[in-house]
C-alpha cells in the first residue's frame, strides 16, 4: 500500500470510529445548510484526522538537538530519567500531521508505560530498554516497534550526528510495516482534554522555569506567534528545520518522581514519574498561569484537568506540551502584575 492510500486509510478509520470531544466534533458533522464540518483531531482540536497511536521516545541531551519531527507532534511529555536528565515520549495521532522523519529516537524507560496505558494499545517506537524492563514492555498493553524488533531502513542513522543521539525513524514506513504484520494499534480516543474559552482566574505571566537536575527549560509566551516558545539549558529550542518549538499550551504536572527498582548500564538508578493519582500543577495559555488539579484514577483511563473551582481546565487548539515535575516552577511577571503574582502559587 503507499503512503497515500495508507494516510487516507488510516483517515477514514478515524472518521468511523471517534466521537467528538470538547466544543467541536471531533468526526466532523453537516450544519443546517448541509455544509460539513472538517473533522478535529481529538489530541490537539486541529482540522485533520484521527487515526493510529504512535509514540516515540526521542533524546532530550543538547547533542540530541535539534530535534526531528517534534513540531509535529500531538501531545509532548517530558519526563526524568537518570543523572536527573530529561527525555521525551511524543505522541502522534494525526495521519496528515505525521512527519517524514522523527527522532533521535532513544530507550524506553519505566514512567512510560502508564503515560501510554491511557491512550490504550499503542504503537511504541524506541531503541532499547533495559533487560529487566523488557519483560514489562512485552506484558503493557502496547505493541512493540523498537528498533529491536524493527530493521533498517525503517531505523537509520544520521551520519551528520554521533551515536546513540543519531538514530531516526521513518514513521510512515513503520505503520504500514505494523499494518502489514497484523500489530494491533488503536486508533486515538479521549484522554480528558476539553477545549474552549480560557479557563478564568490566570495571572499574566512573561515566562516561566521548569527543570529537572541536570535540565532545564524556560517558556516565553509569544503574542505574535501565539505559543509559548521553548528555550532548552539556555539556548533556543529548534526544530531540525530551524524553526523555533512552541506550543499554545504547556501543562506543568507536578508529579511525585521517586527510584524505581530499574538502573542504567552504568549504575545511575531509573526514576518513576507518577502519573496516576492526583495532584496540582499549572496550565499555561495565552499569556496566563492558571492553577489547576489533576486526577487519574487508574493507568488505564485519561486524566481529568480542572481548575480550583472544579471547572474544566481547557486547553488551546493546537500540541499540548506536558512536562512532568517534581517541584515548583519559576515565574516572571510583566512590571505591572507583580502585585498579583503569588496568586499563581495558591
């Protein structure tokens, strides 16, 4: 099958099997002058499609930078992992959004598996785990397209990078790979996102710190651009096309990051975020910090966001950047709001 046919393929899939989400439909619909609304993506409320779960770990050292096909992701995580360094496990959903080329694609690590667990059976792409993880990975309600599973060319490396942040994937090539040997990869369904008007009771920020040990990120909010516009340990963020990564909203989840029981090949030990439970954190959009609570019940189902008043944290139409904490994170406030900044930390 080419890649055409497969795209519109995995569209009409997505077309039969949604339901909507949030203030639009996410299947598109006919108004009362039999014109048809163009379908939604239920991760993002972008025009496109829904279709096939993938989500692949990628690099997030400086030498894994810049990243490849980040900015066409649905939904971003960052996660710790050993050293107190960061990594990423990006989804993607949408047929007509899913780039040609995504990596540094690197190992899987024990936080993963309940972030893909709500998104149900997924399409997992990375490059190695642990050998005491690997029978967690084969008992997760996923299926395994690792690069161990997987040959060349649909794993390849980038000889204009240094091993291990120079392994690329080619998706497209890869789900009709899964495809054409029966893997089973659900197609995308809620996990609690809602969109619509801005959430009341934020406080103008102008940007904010978030970091891990070893990491370290800073949002500046954009007007013109209308993102929140990404630095990563001092420098400026970029896509491998020399764009500038950002996104209308970034979610920091503070999360309880513990030792799990798993340690990389040179003794540093795996943290676990947690992702299940509940707990505070912060959604940014538009220029704002709003509090907000976050509850999740179990792996298996999506997490629910909502202000202090128990009123639906709603994100903005376009990526969703998540990143997973263990602490406060730092505001900057424009001179005239100073008097209104603690309200964020309430």
């Amino acid at each position: 099958m080419n890649r055409r046919k497969y795209l519109l393929a995995l569209t009409a899939v997505g077309v039969l099997a949604l339901t909507g989400c949030g203030s639009h439909s996410a299947t598109g619909g006919s108004s009362q002058d039999g014109s048809t609304s163009p379908e939604r993506n239920l991760l993002t409320n972008l025009e496109g499609g829904n279709g096939p779960v993938l989500v692949v770990k990628i690099d997030d050292t400086t030498p894994a930078h810049p990243q490849i096909g980040l900015n066409k992701a649905d939904v971003v995580y960052i996660e710790q992992v050993e050293g107190g360094l960061s990594r990423i496990a990006a989804v993607f959903s949408d047929p007509t959004r899913l780039p040609d080329l995504i990596g540094p694609v690197r190992s899987a690590r024990i936080s993963d598996l309940d972030i893909l667990a709500q998104y149900g059976h997924v399409g997992f792409a990375f490059s190695g785990a642990q050998t005491k993880f690997y029978p967690l990975i084969d008992a997760a309600n996923l299926s395994n397209l690792s690069a161990d599973h997987i040959p060349a060319p649909i794993y390849t490396r980038d000889e204009t990078r240094y091993a291990p942040t120079n392994l690329i994937l080619h998706p497209h090539e890869l789900l009709a790979k899964a495809e054409a040997d029966g893997k089973q990869i659900d197609t995308v369904k809620s996990i609690g996102f809602t969109f619509g008007e801005i959430p009341s009771g934020g406080v103008p920020i102008k940007s904010v710190a978030f970091s891990w040990p070893a990491a370290r990120y800073i949002a500046t909010w954009s007007k013109s651009l209308g993102q929140w516009i990404y630095k990563f340990d001092g420098q400026p963020n970029l896509a491998s096309d020399g764009s500038r990564l950002g996104s209308p909203t970034l979610i920091i989840q503070k999360v309880s990051i513990t030792d799990s029981q798993f340690k990389d090949r040179h003794g540093g030990v795996t943290p676990f975020s947690a992702t299940v439970g509940s707990g505070t954190g912060y959604l940014l959009r538009e220029g704002k910090a709003i509090p907000i609570l976050w509850n999740r019940p179990s792996a298996e189902v999506g997490t629910s966001w909502t202000t202090a008043g128990g009123k639906p944290a709603n994100m903005g139409t376009g990526q969703i950047w998540i990143a997973l904490v263990g602490n406060e994170p730092v505001f900057k406030y424009p001179a005239t709001n100073r008097e209104t900044a603690t309200a964020t930390s309430k």
